[in-house]
C-alpha cells in the first residue's frame, strides 16, 4: 500500500574488487504522490444471500452512500452484489481512482475469513469448501491491491461485516468466526464492526448497529481517528460490551468528513531520520552495469503479490513489498527487460526508459478480476480429475484452456505458445509494452484453477469487453478437446441438441462426422441421405463449412451448421486422398430418416443384412429381418450363410450392439470389456438372450466408416471366431464418452473409458483389422456384382463346407 512518509532506502551491490567499475548503484523507494482533494467511494450492501436474509445492509449501503454523495464523494454504489459482477465492479472502482484521491470502501453483509483471509461473498455464491471461496468473493486484499495499484493517498475501509460465517456447515473447520485481523499500511484505516475474531449481529431497525453510529460521526467535524473512536465507545456501550468496533493503521495529518476544512489536502509528515534499508542484492554476474549518469531514468515496479521477485535485465534487484512501489533508479535511457517471479508464474516486460523520467511498471503477476464461475469451473476439474479414462495431463489441459482465450479474445490480442518452461501467454500491456506471462505446468488441481482463473481474469483486463459466459465456454471446451478429440463442453442448447442424436430423425444432410488426426472426417454417410447422393465417402475431409474453415471447430458446431430446415442448401468443402485440392459440394438438407437394418436374398439360401446405425429399434428391426427367413419369407425356410453389412455404421448405443452381438454368440460370450480409472467406468458385457444363431456361417464387411459399437460387434465376432471379417480395416473410436451434467443445464462429454474386445485388443486409434483385407470398392455398391467387397463374402461362403442350417435356440 501507499504510505506518506517518504522513505529512502539505498541500496548497493557489494564490490568484489576494491576498483570495479561495473558496479551498478540503485535505489529501492517507497514513494507516494502529491496530495489531491478528489474523493471516490465503492459503497457496497448484501443482504439477500442464498443463506438467508439480513436486515440491515442494503439500508446501511444506501445511507451511507447518499451521506458520501452530500460530502463530495464521486460513489459506485452496489445492492446484492452478484458473482458475475464484482469483476466490473473492482474495474470501474479502479477507473475512478486518481493518485493522490481520498479513497473510501464501505461493505456490509456477510463476511467469512479463512486462514487469516478476509472475504466478502457475492449474494449467489455457492460454496462447499475452502477452494469456492475466493472466486465467489471480493477478499479484503484485493481492495488493498486496487488502491495500492491506484497510488491513493488516503484510504479508509470500513467493514460492517463481521457476521458469522453463512457456509460453516460446509467448511467449519476452516473458517474463522468473524474477521481476521490484517494489517494495515501507513496512509490506511480499516474501521471492522467488531473486534476480529468475534462476531456482530444483525440490527434490529434500519440500520445495523456500528453503521447506525458511523452515520452519525460522519457529520461531526472530529477528525476521523477521533470520530471513529466515538464509533468505538457509543457501539460497546449500546450492545453492553458484545460488540466492540476495531480500528487498524494510521494516516498524517487530518482528515474530516465535514467541518474541519473537509477535503482540504492532509498534511505530510517529514521522511524518517534514519532509513530502512533493504537487503543487499546479488552483485550482477556479468551483463548490463548501470553507472550513475547524467540523463539517466528510472522505473516505479508495482505488484499485487507481496514477495515477488524482481529482475532487471537479468539482476535480481529484491522482492516487493505490501506497499508501496518499489522505485529502481540510476538507469540508462533505453530499453530495459523486467522480469518478475511468484509461484510457478514468471513475468516479463520490455519497456523503455526515458532521461529524467519514471517509467511506471504494474507487474500483473495474480489475478484481480474474478472471471470464471467457481463452481462451474470446479465441477469440470473435479470430474475430468476423478472420471477420465486415463490420469489426465494438468498440463495439457490448462494449455487448451489458455487457447481457448485466444480463440475468444479479438484478433492478435494474446498469444499463446508451449515452451519449455510452461505455456506462455504474450500480450501488450496497458503501456504498450509487450509482455510475457508463462505458466509452469501445474502439478494439482488446485493449481489448475488458479492458472486458469489468471488467465481468464488477464484476458478480461485486456478485453473488457469479453463476455463471461461465452469465455468459459471457450476455456473448457478447449481445455477438454486437447485432452482427446471426442471429449468436449456443452452448453445447455448443445446438450439438449445431443440428446437427440439418436432419435433417428432429424433434417440435415445424412453423414457421420468425427475427428481423425485433428481433422474433421467423415465417419459415413448415411445410405439414400443427401450426403451419399452427393458422393460424399467415408474417409472424406471436411476442410470446410459455406467457407468457413472447420480447423478447430468443435463436432457440436458442425452438427448445427450441417443441420437445418429441409430444402435449405449447405456447400461442404471436401478434400480426398487422391485430390491435389479439395472439391466443393452443394447439398440440399433433408429430414433425414434412418432405417437402420435393411435386408435381401443376395443369393438362394444366402442372406444378406446391412445395419446402418445401432438406434433403439435396431436390435427388434434385426430380429424381424432373420424372422423373415425363419418364416418362408424369402422362399426358403433355412439359411445356408449370412452377410452382415457393418460398413459405414458409425456406432449409436452400445447395449444395442451388444444385445445384436448376443444374437450370434453363445450364452455367457464374453462381447467387450471396458477399462477406465473411475469404479463406474469398468464394465463387462456377456451374451445374453433368448434367441440366437449361432451355426449359421457368417461374413461380416466393414471398412473405414464402421466405428465404435459397430468395432465392438466385429471384434466380438471375430475373437470368438464366429465370422469372418472382410473389407478394410475400422476407424478406430474405441472409447466410452459419458455425459456428465453440470450446474445450470450445460454438461461435459468426458472420454472416461477404452474398449478392449474379448482377446484384450484395444480398439481406440487402432481399429479392427480385417481377416481378409479387400480395398473399398470405387464403382457404385448397388450394384452388388461391382462390390469386390460383397462378392469376397460370398465367395468365402460358398467355400465353406458342411453348411448348416439355421438353429433358432
């Protein structure tokens, strides 16, 4: 914070050598501006918490702010203040200060400290633990920190917040009763409701009880110290001794809220005789000297985070303090390169420095803008923490994250990057200065969130303009999709629109879309859809949407681009492997409906069934098909060989393809195993069922656009050596994506376990590989003569002897 006294500390490098002329001679200051008669206020009143409501706070805000107002403060003045609104609160706060104002904060309602913090909640926070805490909250330090950032002269704080704590039942333990006492710099007054540590009740008429006598003192002309000792005596005498107000710090001079020349400029004491010294810095090894010169300059580093370490040019100069700013003087005019360190944050500026001049530098090294939602932001962490497949890169997704601002912030606004150190994030500052933040990997959850929240809360300082909600979004899609491609973050209308994925009905144009090495790819298109007749295969890249490129664009995005009204066009930019560029395609959006088992005699005694997609009604459409046989349908009553058309099926529910899969094995086969850290992600799925066929011989075709649930049903075959698998080998999504609801209807969908097939073969990036490999037919397959695929199954049928009739067990 600021002190008015001006305090001188020199400092030197120890000389190794009696004449060494690369010595630098600097001078660390504590230093405050010139005195200004400006008074701004933050007066602030909750009342209506979650928890319950108290009485007084909003009317004590109210009145004190209209008293402020009579007596020449410019007031912001916040009723309930919400969680979403204490960042542009603390902003435009902030935006009103000038150095040397009068700077006045009155709070009332709730406040919570923890470990020696003090907090004051947001009416809709929602807290369970110690964790929730500081982003539902404005702390008591981030007041210190705007003004100190602010250079104010006179600060006076006043707390009426010394109720107990609303949450202890979550977190009893950790929380203190009351306030904690902090302490305050030179040029401060904090003035609590109470002694910290113990606890103040809700007034019984308008006003709670120490606001009733502050109000009162604020129209005396004592000087504060005295008005507020005033407070002190009239509110322990009226509460009989329970409730005794503290005051903490000191200011020069005096100060009146009215009559003793108020507003007039507060008078300066003289600097101490004696200086305080700092500890001697390292003495540079090599690098920049800064010898004493004429014209020389000097920079004023201000930092929100006591005890950062500070660099000059590669020289540790010390570490700040909790006031003031630390004043580096003796410098070359030119460019000099700043870099500060806390935790596992490093920060680095290049500015310049002009003769004569100060260079002011604000070290942005810790948050000061809540900008996430705690609890939103927590049950995402939480769930990947506990549920993903494998332990989760911390790294990895707080990378993502960091590139999800990027994404969202206006152009060229930040860059991010992967270094060797950790992810860094460039930027100009307020001053023009380019600046660097790198974050080293975190190692915890914990700190997972505070790399994220500081990032989050540096891109809103940056662009004000940032809308929270679509940031998060942003952040923790990103964050998820660079843990694997399959997993992402949805937002309320995104997680209704996947709800219906698999109705079996939509309008769109008829493919199945996924991401393959970071592209977007398609699965298969969905037989007689408009994508199909359009000549849109399995294995195409989508490079783009009506001209907008779909690098880095999440599935849900694409799923409503694709989809629409019926008779609406959509152009899809295609690239092929045999293509030098890609090929545009005009398609007009359909309602798509899907039929997803479709059988025929290929040939006499030999069936053949295509299932294009495992819906709800597929497993009975399945049974009704080879029903059809059973019951003369097709002319003959037995079945001398079957082929199940897989091809192009990109998956749907996976208890319907186990239950096809039951249809075909005996009783008790083991179909697929599922393996994640999670004790709900393991799972064990056997054949089951009344009716199943298990002599008939079989030839099962797939290729590039048979995924998931349909690998699934192959591999199951194929380990039990109940078919023979022909065509190309499978896409390779073999992992279990569950939806995992989260606070105010959006969702997450977490990649949280791998299929392994009976024999243990992982499917996830490797497929299913076919027995007999057959390349994917180029002439149209409605011709069954011109499918080398189909005519490879009937040939392997035809050559198995001692054919069997179908069995129905």
């Amino acid at each position: 914070m600021k002190v008015l006294k001006i305090i001188l500390m020199a400092l030197a490098f120890i000389p190794l050598q009696a004449h060494a002329k690369d010595d630098r001679n600097l001078a660390v200051n504590q230093v405050n501006v010139a005195a200004s008669e400006q008074r701004i206020a933050l007066v602030i009143g909750n009342s209506a918490y979650r928890s319950g409501v108290l009485r007084n706070p909003v009317n004590d805000a109210k009145d004190v702010a209209a008293k402020l107002r009579r007596q020449g403060f410019t007031v912001i003045e916040r009723s309930n203040l919400q969680t979403r609104q204490i960042g542009r609160t603390l902003s435009e706060f902030r935006s009103k200060l000038i150095p040397g104002a009068v700077a006045l904060v009155f709070y009332a309602g709730h406040g919570l400290q923890i470990k020696g913090e003090n907090y004051l909640p947001a009416v809709d926070a929602e807290i369970s633990a110690e964790e929730d805490v500081p982003n539902q909250s404005i702390s008591v330090r981030q007041i210190m920190d705007v003004l100190d950032t602010a250079k104010t002269r006179l600060n006076l704080v006043f707390l009426d917040a010394c109720r107990n704590n609303p949450y202890s039942r979550s977190f009893r333990s950790a929380a203190g009763d009351g306030l904690a006492r902090i302490s305050a710099p030179s040029g401060t007054l904090i003035s609590y409701a109470t002694r910290p540590g113990s606890v103040a009740a809700d007034g019984d008429g308008r006003n709670g009880l120490y606001t009733s006598k502050l109000l009162k003192q604020m129209d005396s002309p004592l000087p504060i110290e005295l008005a507020l000792k005033r407070v002190v005596t009239e509110v322990k005498a009226t509460s009989q001794g329970r409730q005794e107000p503290w005051m903490e710090g000191s200011i020069e001079g005096d100060f009146c809220f009215a009559g003793c020349n108020a507003g007039a400029p507060i008078q300066a004491a003289k600097p101490e005789a004696s200086p305080v010294h700092e500890p001697a810095p390292q003495r540079p090894q090599g690098g920049i000297s800064y010898e004493p010169a004429p014209g020389s300059g000097s920079i004023g580093i201000i930092s929100r985070a006591a005890g950062t370490e500070v660099w000059v040019d590669d020289k540790k100069i010390g570490e700040t303090r909790d006031s003031g700013e630390m004043l580096i003087s003796s410098l070359d005019s030119g460019t000099h390169r700043i870099l500060a360190r806390k935790s596992n944050r490093t920060w680095e500026q290049t500015v310049e420095v002009a003769p004569g001049s100060k260079t002011t530098v604000s070290v942005a090294i810790e948050s000061s803008i809540p900008s996430l939602s705690a609890t939103l932001l927590s049950e995402v962490v939480a769930s990947v923490d506990k549920n993903y497949v494998t332990q989760p890169d911390l790294g990895r997704f707080l990378l993502g994250a960091l590139r999800g601002i990027e994404k969202t912030v206006p152009g060229g606004t930040i860059s991010i990057s992967q270094t060797n150190d950790g992810v860094a994030l460039a930027y100009v500052a307020a001053n023009n200065a380019p600046t660097r933040v790198v974050l080293a990997s975190p190692k915890t959850t914990s700190d997972l969130q505070k790399e994220i929240i500081f990032g989050a809360s540096l891109a809103r300082e940056i662009a004000p303009g940032l809308d929270q909600a679509k940031l998060e979004e942003a952040m923790l899609g990103a964050a998820l999709a660079n843990l694997d491609p399959h997993s992402d973050f949805l937002n309320p209308e995104q997680f209704q629109e996947l709800m219906t994925a698999t109705s079996g009905t939509f309008g769109g144009v008829g493919i199945e879309i996924g991401i393959n090495e970071d592209e977007l790819t398609v699965v298969a298109p969905i037989e007689g859809a408009p994508a199909e007749r359009a000549g849109i295969r399995a294995g195409d890249r989508i490079v783009a949407i009506n001209g907008t490129t779909t690098k880095g664009v999440k599935l849900t995005d694409v799923v409503k681009q694709t989809r629409g009204f019926p008779a609406t066009p959509v152009t899809l930019s295609v690239m092929r492997e045999s293509w030098t560029a890609p090929q545009d395609f005009a398609i007009t959006r359909e309602i798509i409906r899907i039929q997803s088992v479709r059988s025929r005699d290929i040939e006499p005694g030999i069936g053949y069934i295509a299932v294009r997609q495992f819906q709800q009604d597929t497993s009975d459409a399945l049974q009704a098909a080879l029903d059809k046989w059973q019951g003369g349908f097709f002319g003959a009553n037995t079945l001398q060989g079957m082929v199940l058309d897989l091809r192009n099926n990109p998956g749907g529910l996976l208890n319907v393809a186990v239950e096809i899969a039951g249809k075909f094995l005996d009783d008790g086969r083991l179909v697929v195993t599922a393996e994640g850290r999670s004790p709900d992600s393991k799972m064990r799925l056997t054949a089951s069922g009344k009716t199943r066929y298990v002599d008939i011989p079989m030839v099962v075709l797939v290729n590039e656009g048979s995924a998931a649930g349909t690998e699934i049903l192959a591999g199951a075959l194929q380990d039990s050596n109940r078919a023979i698998i022909v065509g190309n080998r499978t896409f390779g999504k073999g992992s279990i994506q569950t939806i995992l609801p989260l606070s105010g209807g959006a969702a997450i969908k977490l990649s949280t376990a791998l299929y392994r097939t009976p024999s243990g073969r992982i499917i996830d990036g490797q497929g299913i590989e076919p027995n007999i490999l057959v390349p994917m037919p180029s002439a149209d397959t409605a011709d069954p003569a011109k499918d080398t695929q189909l005519q490879q199954a009937l040939t392997r049928l035809k050559a198995i002897t001692g054919k069997k009739t179908m069995e129905k067990r």
